[in-house]
C-alpha cells in the first residue's frame, strides 16, 4: 500500500496479463521510443513527445505535466501503449490504465483473492504434505496486515532461508515486515525435569535466536510461551491449524515421513477463539 502513497493522482498502467504495474512517465515515453533522456528540457521534451507519438500537442504538454493532466488522455494514452509497449515481464501488449486509489484497491483485492484461494473460503481445505508449506507461504506473501504464528519449536538448522529471518534478511518473514505487516510469534515449551540434553539445548537454541531477531522491527513480536499447537493465522481472518510445525520441519518427504495434515479456512468464529488464545500480546 505504501508504495503507492507518493503517487497521488499518477497514472499507472498495468499489464492485463501477468500485473506488471509501471507509472506512466515521460521516461517511459523515452525508453518505448529508444531515446537518451539526458539534458532534455521542458521544450525539447514536448518537440521530442510530439514528433515520436504522434500525440496532440495537448496531450505531450500533459504528459509532461503528469498527474491529473495526463488523466484526462488516458484513454489516448494507453491506446498507443497496446500498440507500442511489450511488457518487460511477459512480453503482452495489453496495457489497462489506472489511477493510483484504483490501483491500490485493486492490489488488495488481488491479494485477498489469492488468499481465499488457498484458504478455500467458509469450507475448510485440508492440506497434507508438501501443500501445507505452500499454503504457509502463500499466506506470508499475500498477508496485509498480521502475520500470527504459534509453534512449540523453531530449528535453524531445518527451515529454509525463505521463511526465517536469519543472516540474510531475504526472506518471507522479513518481506512482510518491510511491507509494514505484523509478525507475531508465540514459541516454546515449558522446562520438565524428564526433557533430554537434546530437547534442552534446542530450547537454549531458540531463546537465543528470538533474542537476536527481536530487534529487527517494531512490528515483530515474539513471546516465549508453552505450546504444542500449531497455529498460523493472517490479518485476523485466515487459518491454518494441524500438525505441521511451520518453523521447523522444512516440508521436504520421502517414504519415512510422518504424514501431516492442516485445516485452512476463513471462518471467523472459529478463527476468533485461536486468536484470543494465543496471540493477544
Ligand atoms: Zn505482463
């Protein structure tokens, strides 16, 4: 949503086929028409507009003007675009035009679709397997405001890069922060006097990783707690719940792999309760 915000009244146009979303700009007239833009000014810009688009001299001036201007020819605008500009990402000449409020609303939207698509909508989905993981990372990338999770165990050493937040910093986790989403993570489980060295050290392990992540933003919380669910909620409206440890077991199998099984939906009241449960910190 942020990255839209500085663009109030531009004009983007967005490939009908794969998304990909541009501003409309003089540069891009520039580049479309295989020219160096270096050291135009004003005039020269309109004399170079006018003779390589064959625009009205309107239209060039409000190209040039930007904002509301370039608005009122949109229509004209893209017209020429379909015929001129393949799209870097898949090569179609299938250009809509948009405002920068439409644009926003219709990237919320594209993003809800996805989710509802992995999350089945009032019906539950039951993932087993490799999908869990996939519909646990569709969900990071498609969540918008808060990404809850609870998992009695993290293994830095199983999961895959794409979903901590270690070393790197390029990760699915670290993405969503960057796009001013929460992350919640509740973890652990309570010391017992019969746990193994193992099962000690793997505790030591996490406590040191959560205290090394928790400074990376604000909008990270991670609270160490006594759980054995394993629960996954997104912007307070999609879930998913099984036996799938999401931050630990990396989602690769083989024969001996124990099967695993998650329910997903979107059902609220029965999202509500988990919610209270375990993510109110
Ligand atoms: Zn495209």
């Amino acid at each position: 949503m942020g990255l839209f915000s500085k663009n109030k009244g531009s004009l983007f146009i967005r490939c009908t086929h794969c998304g990909y979303t541009t501003k409309v700009t003089k540069e891009l007239f520039a580049k479309i028409l295989g020219a160096a833009t270096v050291g135009f000014g004003f005039k020269a810009w309109v004399g170079f507009l006018f003779a390589g688009t064959g625009f009205a001299m309107a239209i060039c001036i409000a190209i040039l003007a930007g904002g509301v201007a370039m608005m009122a020819y949109a229509k004209t605008i893209v017209e020429w675009l379909n015929k001129r500009y393949s799209c870097p990402q898949c090569s179609n000449k299938s250009w809509d035009t948009y405002e920068e409020s439409e644009l926003e609303l219709l990237d919320q939207k594209e993003q809800e679709e996805d989710m509802k698509e992995f999350f089945g909508g009032e019906d539950t989905v039951v993932y087993f397997d490799e999908k869990i993981r996939v519909a646990f990372e569709a969900g990071i990338k498609h969540a918008q405001s808060e990404i809850a999770i609870a998992v009695p165990f993290i293994n830095k050493s199983i999961i895959s890069e794409k979903i901590t937040l270690k070393e790197t910093l390029q990760s699915l986790i670290v993405d969503a922060l960057k796009r001013n989403v929460k992350v919640k993570i509740l973890y652990g489980m309570k010391k017992n006097t019969s746990d193994d060295p193992a099962l000690q050290q793997a505790r030591q392990d996490m406590k040191s990783f959560f205290a090394e992540l928790r400074h990376l933003s604000k909008n990270l919380k991670i609270k160490e707690g006594n759980v054995h669910s394993k629960v996954v909620i997104y912007d307070k409206k999609y879930m998913l719940t099984g036996s799938f440890n999401y931050l630990s077991f990396g989602g690769k199998y083989d024969k001996n792999t124990r099967k695993e099984a998650t329910n997903a939906h979107y059902e609220q009241k029965r999202i509500k309760p988990f919610y209270e449960e375990y993510f109110n910190f």
